[in-house]
C-alpha cells in the first residue's frame, strides 16, 4: 500500500470511528436531551424539533465528541442552550399573535374538577415562572425532569450543593407562596 492509500484508509477509520460515537450519543441520551427541551418549552413539538437541533450542532462539532469527559453533561448544556433560544422564538411569535381560546378537554372527570385541576396547574406554572431564573432552572431539571445533581451542576457550571441549595430555597419559596395563595391546610 501507498503512503496515501495508508493515510486515506487511516481517516476513514477515523471517520466511522466519530460517527460510531455520534450514534451511540444519539442512542444513549436522547431521552434526556428531549426532557431537558421539554422542561424549557412545555411542548412536545418544540421539545422534538429542540433535540433534533442539539443533535445537528453535535454534528457539527463531532470531532470534539472524542475528546470529550462527560458526553451527557455536554449534550446537556447543549440542550439546555438551544432549548432557551427556541423559547424566546416561540415567546417572540407568541407575543405577535393573537391568543385562542382556552378549551375544557373531555377527561371523563366531571367538568369542575377538570377546571379545579386546571385551575392548581396554572397556579403553580405561574408560582414556579415566576421564581428567579438561578433557583427556578434548577428546581425544574431536579424535581420535574428527575436529572441527576451531577448533571445540573455540569449544565449550569455550578457545584452539586450549589444547585442542592437553590432547589432547597426555590421548593421553600413556592411553599411560602402556595400557602399564600390557597391558605393554610386543615
């Protein structure tokens, strides 16, 4: 074999070898690039068009993959980012339009308690929209996506008491607030 052949046969390898990589990403944390989109924008599309976005950037830095110590919290902050930057899209396009009506869906519950559940829900969306950024972010990958300590460190940079702690304060916060809201319990 040529000097040439060698070294185009090495690349190749090479090639497949990143590609290999790329795969088994997809493969194995997909899952938690759409939780991670779905906790930004609330919405399946969305969160399925954000998880294809991460996945094309990854794509597009793929040779870094290799290097890489911890795939997920790097697909992670990859998510993370391009999720927020898809919710300020859909704020912006939301923001131009005009809203629709809400709708009871057909739960089989009767309708007041289907308005009772919708009622709590939007409450607490509001409660929880409206903690500060740095405790909200947290909160939400932690307690409603069920992302490890490690990797919302990793995401935001911080350390795992860090991020411990600002979820400990924004659970506190909403606490304070839904009793507020609803009363005391009985």
């Amino acid at each position: 074999m040529t000097a040439i052949a060698t070294m185009a046969s090495e690349v190749l390898i090479l090639a497949q070898k990143e590609e290999d990589l790329l795969a088994a990403a997809v493969r194995e944390h997909s899952r938690t690039v759409y939780r991670i989109a779905y906790s930004v924008l609330q919405d399946h599309a969305e969160a399925e068009d954000a998880t294809q976005e991460t996945f094309l950037r990854v794509l597009r830095y793929e040779k870094k993959l290799a290097r890489i110590d911890d795939p997920k919290a790097w697909l992670a902050r990859i998510a993370w980012r391009v999720a927020l930057e898809r919710r300020r899209q859909v704020v912006r396009a939301s923001l131009s339009r005009v809203e629709g009506e809400n709708e009871l869906p057909s739960l089989g519950a009767g309708a007041d308690q289907v308005l009772l559940e919708q009622e709590r829900s939007a409450l607490l969306d509001r409660l929880i929209a409206a903690l500060p950024e740095q405790l909200r972010d947290p909160l939400v990958l932690l307690a409603l996506e069920e992302i490890s300590p490690q990797d919302v460190a990793s995401i935001f940079g911080i350390s795992e008491a860090a991020v411990r702690s600002r979820a400990f304060r924004a659970r506190q916060i909403l606490k304070e607030r839904l009793t507020g809201a609803i009363g005391p319990r009985k």
